[in-house]
C-alpha cells in the first residue's frame, strides 16, 4: 500500500474518530458552562441579574433531575421528549423543564384517548 492511501485511510479514521468523539460531548453537555454563558448573554453588563439567573437555572436543573419518572410512560418517550426538549431549548434549562412537562402531559392524554 502506498504512503498516500495509507495517509488517506488515517485521515478518515481520524475524520471518524472526531465525529464520534464530538456527539459524546454533545451528549454529554456540561449544564453549568451552558448555564453560565446563557447568563452571561442574557445580563452581560448586571452582575446581580446574571448571578439570579444562574440560580434560577441551577434549580431548575437540579429539580429536574431528582424528578421521579413518570411511571406511566415508557422509558423511550421519557428519552425523546428529553432530547426533543434539549433541541428545543438548548442554552435554557427552565424552558427544557416547561417543555417535559408540557409534552409529557400531552402523551399521557393521548395514550389514555387510546
């Protein structure tokens, strides 16, 4: 094989491997960066008012994530209900808890119409 198939075939790996390990760290979002650059965007220039949004945020966060889940639907809806929320709302976690709720609400009535 020659040094430019085997330099192209490495790229690729490479090219792969940076895919992969990019939608890991997606999927693995750190919440508190998030937060604080949201906060920071919103009130870039009240530090009281960015100070209450991280607080309002982190507890949000922190509520949503003790939260039982809801026993009457499966876990799979529980799963794309978050990521559709998460898309939805990706830098504001008070809308992301809005959203389950809204959406889990509504497959519940519609799975009791069935």
């Amino acid at each position: 094989m020659s040094l430019k198939k085997i330099a192209s075939v490495l790229s690729c790996i490479t090219g792969i491997c940076g895919l992969l390990l990019a939608g890991s760290l997606y999927a693995q979002e750190d919440p508190d960066i998030i937060i604080q650059e949201r906060c920071a965007t919103e009130w870039p220039h009240n530090a009281r008012m960015r100070a209450a949004c991280v607080e309002q945020q982190e507890k949000v966060l922190d509520k949503s994530l003790s939260s039982p889940v809801d026993p009457r639907l499966p876990l799979q809806d529980h799963t794309l209900l978050r990521e559709k929320c998460a898309r939805d709302w990706p830098d504001d976690f008070r809308m992301r808890a809005r959203c389950m709720e809204e959406q889990i609400a509504e497959k519940r009535m519609h799975r009791e119409r069935e």
